[in-house]
C-alpha cells in the first residue's frame, strides 16, 4: 500500500469557519469546491451580437447552480487584441467591450454570489500584449519612464538557458524591437513581451490591479505563468527563488488587505510536481496549483489498461502544508499538454489519442474530453469519477458536463473553445443572432453538433450525461471526505484496477476503478477495515461485510466502485 | 468426477493479475542461475524498449531448482551490477511458479502453453534458459514474430556451416523435411514463438501425457507445427542459441533426439503419410540469413569410421531385423571401404528405421540406438566427401540429399498397406 | 470232429462276436467322443486364435522381445501358436476321456495326473517364455548400449546377459514342471556365480578404462569435453 501524505487532516467544523461580512466563510472552501472553467464570449450572448457576454453569463448562472458546481472560473475578459485569446492583455482593468460593461460585470458577481456561486478570474502577471499602454510607452524610447517596466537588451545572448515554450511558432525568447532598436524578453508569443518584475513599481502596478478586482468582489485569481516572472543569466529562468520573493510578497498583501474573505490564488504553473511544490511555499504563497501531470496519466492509464502511470506520479507527488489543495482537470481550455511526460509516453499519446497529426498541437492534443473518448459514455464517466476522488479540487471545464465536441480544423486551440450548445434551436441557443455574426461556428458534425448535444435535451433526460454529473457532484458534496482527506494507494496483484482510500476523521471511502475495457476480478486487501460494511455512494446499496480475508470484488468494462465504509 | 487442472491456484491468481496480454515469454529453468540473469535481463529490456506498448507477460516455470533460479527471475537481476530495468508505461508482471508435475520440459511447456492461451496472447515464445546473452532487439523481433507475421509457429535459425552439426544436417532436418514436404533448419531447437492458436490447439493434447514424450518435446512441436494446418516460418537470428548445448556425449544426444524424431513420424504417421509433399506450402522465412563467424568444428572422422565399421559387424543381427538383406549387403560394402555411403542408401536406411519404428520391429529406442554407428559411417563419409567442397558444395550435397530422402519416403509411403503407390 | 471244429469256430466266433458287440458301444462312444473332441478342439483353436487377436497378444509378445525370436524358430504368427496349443491340449483331453470311455484300463489314472500336471506345465512354458523374452531384450539392450558406447567385446558381454536369463528361466521352468529340481539348482547357481564373477573381474580389471568412461559419462554428463565437438 501506498501513503500519498496529502494535506495535513484538517477536519471541516464550523469553528473553523470565519464570519466576514454578515457570512459564514469556510477559509478552506476551495478544497471541497468544483471549479467550473468558462469563456465569457463562449457561454452566453446576451445582446445579440453573437459574442457572448456577461449579461449572457448572468441569464445561464441557474445552469451552473442546477449542475451544482461552487465557482466559476473565468477566463480572460479584459480588452485585448485577441492574439493568444485573451492572454494579451491591453487594458487590466476594465472590461472587453465585447463582453459588456464593468456594471455588466458588477451585476454577474452580485447574482452569482447571490447564489452562492463564487468567481475567480484571470491574473496575468507574466505579460501584457504588446498593445498595452505600458508597452507602447516603453518602446517609444529607451528613455522612457515606462523602459524598466519590460526586459531589454541589445544582444539577445543573455537568458540563452531558458527553453522556448511555444515552439511551433517562436524562434527564440528575444524579439528585435525596431523602435527603439533593442531586443525584448518573451517567454511566450512575440506579441506578449514580459513585465520586469525587478522594477519594484511593476509589483505596485499589479497589486493595484489585484486590489481593483478583490474590491469588486472576485474571490480570488488564477494566476497564469507563475514560474517565470523573474529572470537571471545562468539558469533556465524558471521557479526562480526571486519569483517566490514576488509571489509571497503579494499573497501577504491579500492576506492582509482581505482578512476573513478567503480570497483564493491558485497557480498556473505546467511543472512536475516537485517543481510545484514550492509555489505553496509555507502556506505563504499559493492556496492551490493545477497538478499537470497526472492529467495526461489518467488518459494513459485507461488506454494502457495499466494503473502504473498514476501511482507512479502520485509516488513523485510530494505533501502540501496546511490549506494547500490541488487543482485537477481532465481539461481544459489549452491543449491536453504533454509536457511531462516522457518522449516514449508522448509517442504513446500522440500514437492513441491524436492519430491525426491535425489534432496535435505543441507538446499536446486539441481536443475534448467526449472525442477523445470516442464519445464512450462509460469512459467519461470512470474519468469524471476517477477526477472528482482523487486528492485535490476538480476543475470542470464549459461543455464536457454534457460531452461537447470540438473541431481540430480550427486554428490554435479554437476547437475546444466553440460557443457552448444550450439547445437544438437557432443557433444552439447561444446568441440570439444571425448566424454570420457568430464568433465562431457552432459544433455540428452529426455525433457532437448542437442537434444532438446540448443542455436542454440533456436537462431533459435522466440517463443523460448531464444528469450523472450532476448526481455525482451530489454524491461528492455528501462529505468532506473528497477535498480534505488523506489519499492511500492499494495495490491488488490485477493492475488493471486502480484503487484508493479517502480518509477524514473516522470517515473513510473505498474507491475502486476499472480501467479495462473488460470486466475484471479483483482481490483487496482489506484486513485493516475488517468489520466494515461497504455502502455504495450512488445507490446505497449494501455490500458484504470485510472480512480479514481478502475482499473480492467483480467490475463491469470501465466500471468504478465508490464505498462508504460503515462500521456498524 | 473433478477437473484435475494442470494449473496451480498461485498461478491462476497470478494469471488473472496479469489479465489479457499481448506477448507471453515463457522460460523453463532448472538451476540455471549461472546463465539465466542476462537472459531475463534482456527480456526486461526488450519489454521495456521495444515492445513497450505491447502488454507483457514473464513467465517462468521452475522445474525443481536448488540454486534459487526462481530467486532470480523474480528479482529480475542476479547481482547489483544488473540494474532492473523499468517498464516506461506498463506494470511488469513477472510470474514465476514452480512446476510439480512429473519433472521434464514438457509439462513446463504445456503450462506456458496452457498460460498463453488463458491470457489471449498473439505471440508466446519460449526461451531458453541456458542460451547466449541475447540482445534485447532481436529477441523482440523473435517475441513478436507470430502477431507480426501472422505465422503460427516460429523457430529461430542461427547461422550454421554445412559442416557444422551433422546430426541435424544428415538426420534429423532432412527425416523431417521429407515427412513433411518442408522442415526447419533447426527442428530440434529449443526456442519458439507461436501463436495462441497453435497454443490453444496443443496445450490440451494428449502428447503431454506420454512420458515419452518429455525429451522428444522440442522436436515434436516442430513437427506439429509442419502439419499443413499451420502457418510455419523461420526466423533468421545472428546468435546460436545451441552454444550451451554443446556438451551432451554423442550417443546419448543421438538417442534422444533421433528417437525424439522417430517418435514424432510414429505419433503422426497417419498425417504425414496422407499428404503429398509436393503440395506442402514453404516455410515462411523471416530476416536474412547472417554470416557464420566461427569456424567449423574439426570431428574426429577416422574414430567414427571406425565406430561405423565396428558397429556394423556387432550389431548386424539387430540391423538386419529391420534393414533387408540387399542394403545390409550395400551396408557392409561401405563398412569395407568399397563403396560411398550415399544419400541413396542413407536415406533408404533412415526409412527403413521408420519402418522398423511404426511396425514395432524393435523398440523406438532401440532403432535409434542401432542408427549411431550408421550415422557416424554416414556423416564421416559426408564430412570427408564435402571437406574440399566448401560449404556452397556441402549445401549441394545436402540438397541431393533431400532429393533422396524425398524418394525413399515416395517409396516407403508405396509399400504401406491399404497406399496407393504415390509419385516422386 | 468237423462239428467240434464248427462249434468251437462258432463259439470263438460268437465269443468275438459277443464280445464285440460288448465292445462296440463303448468303442462307437470312444469313436464319438474323439469326433467331438476333434470339433471341439477345432473350435478352441478358432476361439483362442480370435481371443488372442482380441488381446493382442501377439503384439504384447512382440513387445517382449519373444515374438522376434518365435518368428526364428519357424512360428510366424504367435496367435496361431496359440490357437494349436489349444487345439491340442483340448483334443488330448478329448481323448483320454476317449480311452476312459473305451475301458481301457490306466486312462483314469494318466488323465488325473495329465490334469494336475497341466498347469504346471502351462506355468513353466509361460515362464520361459518370459524368459526367452527377457534375455533377447537384454541381449539387444546391452548389444546396442555397449557399441553406442564404444565398450569392446559388446557381443560377448550381450551374450552372457542372455544366456544368464536363459538358464535362469529354464531353471525356473524346470522347477515348476518338478524335474530334477535339486540338480537343477545347483547347477545354476554354480554356474550364474562363476559367471557373475568373470564379468565382475572382466569389468573391473580387464576394462577399468571402459568402466571409467562409463561412468563419467553417466555421471558427470553435462561437462564439457574439450575433444568432442556437437553433433547438434
């Protein structure tokens, strides 16, 4: 058996809990919530324009209270010119036309809070578009007061050690500015140069954008590109001590400007675990960091019919200090990254799921959970469940809860980022608009199209797949157990069967996970449980009582067990 | 009445632990510990590179060892110069089980067998335990040979001299080759890769029974596997997996394996009688054939002159209860340096020994004992004849002698009672 | 005179006459008897012939070695041996009831001894027919194993282990039959001891190299010999 330490038990009480504002706040909310990633202009269009907006956003929020979800996660919505959809930003505080007004914006935070949904949203720290103020400034002159605000120089043989990230599409980090006839610093696309986080104004002009959001009501940032803020000749510029330094010195502001309101910075930061862990610092710095890795290991898992590639990233996973979570998704709204994983694992991905080289995209495969599951309801499920029990909080992204399609032709990752299908009316009941005005085409290939995939028809029926997810976000908010307890590995001799224990407190819940596309007899044993009744989580039905012999269990294709462990 | 299952419950538990696999490797051991680290060290390697998107299965069976063999397979390494190598995708399962049949490589086989079929492999493959250190690509192409291919059955085929291994050469291929219309280089080897079909036809066949059997396993499976209901083929390797073989004395060699070889024709007579050789499909042949770089071995020709000359006249009365009188008269000619021991009367000779087999003229054994001393007149003759030749000369020789073999069998199969007489 | 003549001729042909009207049933029966003796024999042999294929015994004969040697003393077919033995040993019995039946006198007595002798007899063929078996398998066995294995004097040393097992069953169906059973012992026994210990100095003496080579290549097989290259 294996002990992955997770956070330390900390068990949920009231007591625990913060009153602020008139409202009872649980500090920790972030480690029982389902986060819920979405595109504004891809949710909802509200004035007919066929972009989607807040006020679209506001109009849908009884579909994410319906599903049971706890916070929305917002992609970027600020002014921009859309060159790396949004992460381009030319105008930090305010609000893309497109999408509506900041009182659009103050109306949707009013009404998701009144539903007790919370909202966190995009903190670009690493870079503006090339469009922003600051940037225009800065190159207009090497004199410029604005010049430190971004990474200069005029050879580009400094920082030669850090490795290019997008490397379909740049040649190098360092692009010939001829304005002002210098090279700047990009970790990502030419158009995205880098903020000088050694300039200490730049730290006070972000923080001002933090605090303008937090005062608006946001519950917290997810904070994009962490590791690279600072660079240093020598090294690969990379989870650099002087980032940590930036990072927890505006953790401590938040904490000390926001005390009681339980604000949440959450780290985008594609690394191995061990990289990672740092960025929880002491329980100073970050309150989550996405786990990339095991993302890939659980699609690898189930074409492999193998649990070896998940314990093997669990047994590199390393402890977090109290309060840490991690944040788990199947995916999301970039590629399914394949950057830690090994060349042989990499060929292996590419090789079953992305055969068509059109789907491949970076290190990585464009594409959606349904597709890439050839639309096989049973394998999305064991993988939504397998997500939802596994130690840390699940992040769902718009769309797989009623198994979108996408569409590879597209350019980037556009696929994955089609308007969400509400219905099989006009339009997918997304805009209210011509459908030349669209933002982009809808999904209507005859298995994945708006026709057959969509809220409604979905709302509607009680095999569909929208109502399991909803079932099983019930099952998983019956306990604490799910988001704060300690994680075991069981290791029966059948490794086609991936097996863990959640424990808080006296609580414990047996999962057990099929991953063949065959049914499977599996042996655990249970002896420490001996006594038991195991109490199935979806059905209640009841199981045979553990003996100290060994607990033999029979799984259907893709089948998954989730056991409350009742001593009576 | 209840099932008696070959199948232990540890190895059933380990067998449903290891669940549906692509490629099982079975290795028979018994104490083998001196050789077997870098064998099992190669299969790892290979599992691991190679064949890493294949679901693999080590199997071995453990025939009674008491140098701790099982020990080793298990750790996977011998020592801790041997680093274990890790599998990049899959769990390893690596089953050893020791075997408590009656002793012998047969009932080994039959589980691997018996274990691949269960498992649904496409390819099973037997190693030799005592073989060579193998290299890790080679064995993968060897592993992977049958679902590659889609052969049933696949032997390995070193690079030979024609002078080397005369046995094979004057007996034992060519007896085979032409009971069957086609043979393998190397039918008594003791590798193969063969698909579940040809498992799952042959791991519940009554040929395990016969204790007979065990010796003779090797070379009855090639001659199953040259039934014209299986898709048979050769892969040509750069190792000789015989090396380790080396050391067995002459006329206990040339009992088991020329018995092994009557046995076979005798257990399959009707089969291989019924068909018409002309008919037979060809071996398939994978790779290409490798230059041999060791030199022949020197045989002692004039002792097994001698040995023939003196073995014809003690053993005349045993000889001439299966071998008429016109070839013992041609027998003794050549004993007495008058005449060539040629493919003509050699191959009249092996096929009167078949007679004598399937008749019950004398005992299996018995026959095979009473060939040595021919064989060795016949392969001194063979050796001293093609010494100046070459090997594309030898080669020559050893196609004549086929021809011959293909003659004496037309001739044998004529005489059969209830036979037509059957063209050549 | 000439009716003296006539009475005494008619009175001795009257006697014979009688007489042999006395004579005739029993010698009609005995005539009758050795008829359905000869049927019956008949018919054993047809049943023990068709037993016999039935059982196979001919191929289990052959197995043993003795069918082989059967073959050189002229008997081709081992179930048609069989099937006369039974021919006769049914007609004999036939007739010997015949003679019973005739009256002559001492049939009683010889056909109880011939029916206590005969499964003794029967057991002392069947025993050196399995002797005969025996020996000619030894015989071939170690013939063949000697010149495999290159030990001189192979025939010899086969023809002693045959005629050991030849005289031993001999002995043995001697014995059984009961003739001259002491003689029969210790003739044997001198002879096997003095044979036994000629071998036993022949191989130990005279062939202390053959016994050596014998048994390291029993013994110690799997060793490499350096001047042996493989015929495999």
């Amino acid at each position: 058996m294996r002990r992955l330490a997770g956070p330390a038990e900390t068990g949920y009480s009231l007591a625990a809990c913060v009153r602020a504002g008139g409202f009872l706040v649980d500090p920790e909310w972030y480690r029982d919530a389902v986060f819920y990633e979405l595109h504004v202009r891809a949710f909802a269009d509200g004035n007919a324009d066929g972009v989607g907006d807040f006020l679209g956003l506001t109009e849908r929020l009884d579909h994410l209270v319906d599903l049971g979800v706890d916070c929305l996660w917002l992609l970027p919505f600020y002014p921009s010119p859309r060159r790396d959809d949004g992460y381009d930003i030319a105008d930090y505080c305010a609000i893309d036309p497109a999408f509506g007004t900041l009182d659009d914006f103050r109306l949707f935070l009013a009404e998701a809070h009144a539903r007790g949904l919370r909202v966190i949203t995009e903190l670009v720290l690493n870079h503006t578009s090339d469009q922003h103020p600051w940037f225009i400034a800065a190159r207009a002159s090497r004199d410029s007061p604005l010049r430190d605000f971004y990474v200069w120089s005029d050879t580009t043989e400094r920082y030669r050690d850090a490795r290019i990230i997008f490397c379909d599409t740049e040649k190098s980090n360092w692009t010939f500015d001829e304005a002002s006839q210098a090279y700047y610093w990009h970790r990502f696309y030419a158009h995205q140069p880098d903020l000088n986080f050694d300039n200490p104004k730049v730290l006070e002009e972000i923080w001002g954008v933090m605090r303008f959001w937090l005062d608006q009501g946001v519950d917290g940032f997810r904070v994009d590109a962490v590791p690279y803020l600072i660079e240093r000749d020598g090294t690969s510029c990379e989870n650099l001590p002087e980032t940590h330094g930036v990072l927890k010195e505006l953790r401590r502001r938040v904490d000390t400007a926001y005390p009681g309101h339980a604000k949440v910075l959450l780290a985008e930061s594609n690394m191995w675990p061990e990289d990672v862990r740092p960025y929880f610092g002491d329980g100073d710095e970050f309150h989550m960091a996405f786990h990339f890795p095991i993302m890939p290991r659980m699609f690898m898992a189930l074409r492999l019919e193998d649990r070896k590639p998940i314990i093997d990233i669990i047994e590199r996973t390393p402890s977090l200090p109290p309060g840490g979570q991690w944040g788990l998704f199947l995916r999301n709204h970039d590629e399914l990254t394949l950057e830690m994983v090994t060349q042989i694992e990499r060929d292996y991905m590419w090789d079953e799921y992305a055969r068509d080289p059109i789907a491949r995209l970076n290190l990585g495969i464009r594409r959606r959970l349904a597709p890439l599951m050839d639309n096989d309801r049973r394998r999305i499920e064991l993988l939504t469940a397998m997500l939802f029990s596994l130690n840390g909080s699940p992040f769902l992204y718009y769309g797989d809860e009623i198994g979108m399609g996408d569409d590879v032709t597209r350019g980037d990752r556009n696929g994955v980022r089609t308007p969400m299908q509400w219905s099989s009316r006009r339009n997918a009941g997304f805009a209210p608009a011509e459908v030349t005005s669209l933002f982009a085409p809808l999904i209507d290939d005859p298995v994945f199209g708006f026709a057959s995939v969509n809220v409604e028809s979905q709302r509607g029926s009680t095999s569909s797949l929208l109502s399991w997810v909803k079932a099983l976000l019930r099952v998983r908010k019956q306990t604490h157990v799910f988001g704060r307890g300690t994680i075991r590995f069981f290791t029966p001799k059948n490794h086609r069967v991936l097996c863990w224990l959640r424990s808080l407190d006296a609580e414990d819940v047996l999962v057990v996970n099929n991953l063949a596309a065959t049914a499977q007899a599996v042996e655990l044993d249970l002896a420490d449980f001996a006594g038991a009744v195991p109490v199935e989580m979806f059905g209640g039905s009841l199981f045979p009582r553990i003996k100290a012999t060994s607990y033999m269990l029979t799984m259907a294709p893709y089948g998954f067990y989730w056991f409350r462990l009742r001593r009576i | 009445m209840g099932h008696q299952s070959i199948l232990s419950d540890a190895l059933l538990e380990d067998l449903v632990a290891a669940g549906q696999a692509d490629v099982l490797v079975g290795i028979p051991t018994l104490n083998d510990v001196h050789t077997i680290g870098p064998v099992v060290q190669a299969i790892g390697a290979a599992f691991a590179g190679p064949l890493h998107r294949q679901r693999t299965v080590l199997l071995n069976i453990d025939l009674g060892s008491s140098d701790g063999t099982p020990e080793v397979i298990r750790r996977g390494s011998r020592s801790d110069e041997l680093v274990a190598v890790r599998h990049p995708l899959r769990t390893v399962h690596r089953i050893s089980v020791p075997y408590h049949g009656a002793p012998g490589r047969s009932g080994a086989l039959r589980l691997v067998l018996a274990a691949a079929d269960l498992l649904g492999v496409r390819s099973v493959a037997i190693v030799d335990p005592a073989r060579g250190p193998p290299d890790p690509s080679a064995l993968a192409t060897f592993f992977l040979a049958p679902h590659a291919t889609g052969l049933d059955f696949v032997r390995p085929r070193p690079p030979r001299s024609p002078h080397e291994a005369p046995l094979i050469t004057q007996l034992v291929r060519p007896l085979i080759a032409a009971a069957w219309g086609r043979g393998f280089a190397e039918p008594a080897a003791t590798e193969l890769a063969c698909s579940r079909r040809f498992a799952a036809a042959h791991a519940g066949m009554d040929l395990w029974e016969r204790s007979a059997a065990d010796e003779a396993i090797d070379v009855r499976l090639s001659s199953l596997a040259l039934q014209p209901t299986w898709r048979a083929g050769e892969l040509f390797t750069t190792e000789d997996a015989h090396a380790a073989h080396a050391a067995v004395p002459l006329a206990r060699a040339f009992r088991q394996v020329v018995g092994a070889t009557l046995r076979s024709l005798l257990e399959d007579h009707a089969a291989w009688t019924a068909l018409s050789p002309a008919s037979a499909t060809p071996l398939a042949t994978l790779g290409s054939p490798q230059p041999r770089t060791v030199a022949p071995p020197q045989f002692p020709v004039d002792d097994m002159q001698a040995a023939f000359a003196e073995g014809m006249g003690t053993l005349a009365p045993i000889l001439a209860t299966f071998l008429p009188n016109e070839t013992m008269t041609a027998l003794g000619r050549v004993a007495a340096g008058d005449a060539p021991f040629d493919e003509a009367l050699w191959a009249t000779v092996l096929f009167h020994a078949v007679a004598a087999s399937v008749r019950r003229v004398l005992p299996v054994d018995e026959v095979a004992m009473a060939l040595l001393p021919l064989y060795e007149g016949r392969a001194a003759w063979f050796l001293l004849a093609t010494s100046a030749l070459g090997d594309e000369g030898a080669s020559a020789r050893n196609t004549s002698l086929a021809d011959a073999m293909q003659a004496a069998r037309a001739e044998y199969v004529s005489q059969l009672p209830g036979q037509a007489p059957r063209g050549g | 005179m000439g009716e003296r003549l006539l009475e005494v001729l008619s009175t001795t042909v009257s006697g014979f006459i009688d007489a042999l009207l006395a004579f005739l049933p029993r010698l009609l029966s005995m005539l009758v008897i050795l008829f359905v003796g000869l049927l019956a024999a008949l018919v054993m042999q047809r049943v023990v012939r068709w037993l016999a294929r039935l059982l196979r015994l001919g191929r289990a004969l052959e197995r043993t070695g003795a069918g082989a040697a059967l073959q050189k003393v002229g008997v081709e077919k081992p179930d048609a041996l069989l099937g006369t033995v039974a021919l006769w040993l049914t007609f004999v019995g036939f007739a010997l009831l015949a003679l019973q039946a005739a009256g002559i006198g001492g049939a009683e007595t010889l056909a109880a001894d011939l029916m206590r002798f005969l499964p003794r007899l029967l057991a002392a063929m069947v025993v050196v027919l399995i002797g005969f078996g025996i020996a000619n398998f030894l015989w071939r066995l170690v013939l063949l194993a000697a010149v495999n294995m290159r030990i001189e004097g192979a025939p010899l040393l086969a023809a002693l282990v045959r005629a050991m097992v030849l005289l031993a069953s001999v002995a043995i169906g001697l014995d059984q039959i009961g003739i001259g059973a002491q003689v029969v012992q210790t003739g044997f026994a001198i002879t096997f001891g003095a044979v036994m210990l000629a071998g036993a100095l022949a191989f130990g003496l005279g062939g202390r190299h053959v016994a050596r080579r014998y048994l390291e290549e029993k013994l110690l097989a799997k060793k490499p010999r350096d001047d042996e290259p493989s015929h495999l």
